[in-house]
C-alpha cells in the first residue's frame, strides 16, 4: 500500500481562448467542477493503475463546495474528508487556454490544515508520499514517517528549510515550474546533479514536453525524452500522475532507473482531456500507450 499526504480541493475548471490583457474582458468556452489537489490527484491515479492507496488530506468545510468535494471523492472511490465547520473548503480556479497551460487561483488553503490530518494509518504502507502545501506541518509528517522506516517519495520539498528531510529521503521529485529553467536541458541537467549530490537522494526534475532529468548521488544525470502529448491537453495534474507512476513502478518492484518512463508515461495519458486526473491511465492503458511508443517495458512487467 501507499499513503498519499497532501492537499485535497474542489478544482473549478474554466477554459478560456486566452488570458486577457489587465483590464481587458473574455468569455469562457466552459466551466466544470473536479475533484483537485496533488494528493487526490496522485491517489487517484494510483488506483486506476491498480496500486492500494491510503489518503491523507486536509478537512473540508460544511459548505456547498464541500458538499462538491464530498460527492467527488464518493465518485472517485475515496473515503469521504473530515468536516470542520470553521474553515471554508479549499477550492482552485483553474484557467486553461488551448495550448494546455493552467493559470489557477487558489482559496481556502492553510498552512493549519495539515495539522488536523491523522498518520496513524500506515501500517502495511511501501511508501509515503507527500508534498509540502501545509509548509513547517508537510515537514513533521516527513520526519515523523522517515523514523517508522517507510520510504518516502517527496515532491517540491525544495529549499532549505526542507534540506533535513529530503536528506533522508528515497526520492525527490520536482518540476521546473519550480527549479531549473523551462526547455533547457543544460541547466536542468547540472541541477539534478547538484541536488542529488549536495542532499544525497535520488532526484526527478521534469520538464513537460522536454522531459525528464535524473540524476543519483555521485552519478551522472540521466535524459528522458518526453512521449508525446496529445493535440489539445490539459496539463493539470500531469505532474501529479508522472509521480503515480513511478510509485506504480516501484510498487511493483522495479528499480527507480526502471520506473520513470512509467511516470513520464502516466504524466502524458493524464493530459487527454480536461481535468487533473479526468483520463489518468489504467494499467492496461499505461502498458499499451507505452508499447505502441517504442518503450519496452515488458521486462518490467
């Protein structure tokens, strides 16, 4: 089993020809409600692959997007969030234009919620899995999990107050909406070395449709190229899904060497259609997409 920890919201999606210039007006072609936040996006992924997942989310409040959220969760096949009628339910809008990238807008998120999330249910989990929305409250969890001894997978835990966890994790994952610099593969690549060497862990860089930089301590990085993306695609998530199937590849025993083309792989499926986790692959469609790309996996399977 893995424990996915982390942020649980109701996503608002609202697709739009573009983003309009300060001032100016434009109309939305649509507007739909999805279950949000990388911990439910990441869970729900891990189910369609068919990997048993523990979810860790923040409450939701006694309102009508919690009532939303609820009814996603039931949905999605997830047990339904605690309800603290104080506080507002985390909600994101999420601007999406034709090329596929995301503008969102966040409310409700604190860095309190985390501390109302319970960890007593990780007996029988391979791996913890967190990312650190609820700040100082992300980290605790980190260390009170790393000193049970179950591996943990961090994404985005990156900056100094960070360092003392991510040094004894298993894996770190992070994108460059947050490190590195978009499309280019120098820089990217010397970061994961850097990272990996300097907080000695095994380190994930991903760059959307540029790929994946990987990297060991003490090794050089690694180059995955990206598969390919659909015409039209929604982005959100993707990141989300990439560390679904990594985890998926572990779960099952692979090396993490063996298990990123699995991410990059369940990262791209993820973008068919709006949604964070909307067309997150089952294990079929993750081995399928896979093959008909050129990638054997099948000593993998």
């Amino acid at each position: 089993m893995i424990c996915v920890y982390g942020t649980v919201c109701l996503d608002e999606y609202v697709v739009v020809p573009r983003i309009p210039e300060p001032g100016l007006y434009v109309a939305a072609d649509s507007r739909d409600f999805h279950l949000g936040g990388e911990a439910a996006n990441t869970a729900i992924a891990l189910m369609r692959l068919g990997v048993p997942v523990t979810l860790v989310g923040n409450p939701v409040g006694l309102d009508l997007d919690g009532a939303r959220l609820q009814s996603l969760l039931e949905q999605n096949g997830l047990p339904p969030a605690k309800v603290d009628e104080n506080i507002a339910t985390p909600t994101c809008i999420i601007l999406v234009t034709p090329d596929g990238e995301r503008t969102m807008i966040g409310s409700g998120f604190t860095k309190e919620a985390g501390s109302k999330t319970s960890l007593a249910n990780l007996k029988g989990c391979s791996w913890f899995t967190a990312e650190p929305n609820f700040g100082e409250v992300a980290r605790s969890a980190v260390e009170q999990v790393q000193a049970t001894g179950v591996s943990t997978y961090l994404m985005d835990f990156v900056g100094e107050r960070y360092d003392s966890v991510v040094r004894d994790c298993d894996v770190l994952q992070t994108s460059t909406d947050v490190v590195g610099r978009k499309g280019d593969s120098s820089i990217n690549a010397d970061w994961a070395k850097n990272h990996a060497d300097e907080m000695q862990c095994s380190t994930i860089l991903t760059d959307g449709v540029h790929g994946v930089h990987y990297c060991e301590p003490g090794e050089a990085p690694i180059h995955y190229p990206a598969y390919p993306l659909p015409d039209h695609f929604d982005s959100t998530g993707a990141g989300d899904c990439f560390r679904a199937g990594v985890l998926y590849a572990l779960h099952r025993g692979l090396d993490l060497r063996e298990s990123i083309p699995f991410g990059s792989a369940a990262g791209a499926l993820a973008c068919r259609s709006m949604g964070a986790t909307t067309s997150a692959p089952t294990e079929d469609e993750l081995h399928e997409f896979m093959t008909r790309n050129g990638r054997d996996h099948t000593a993998y399977a």
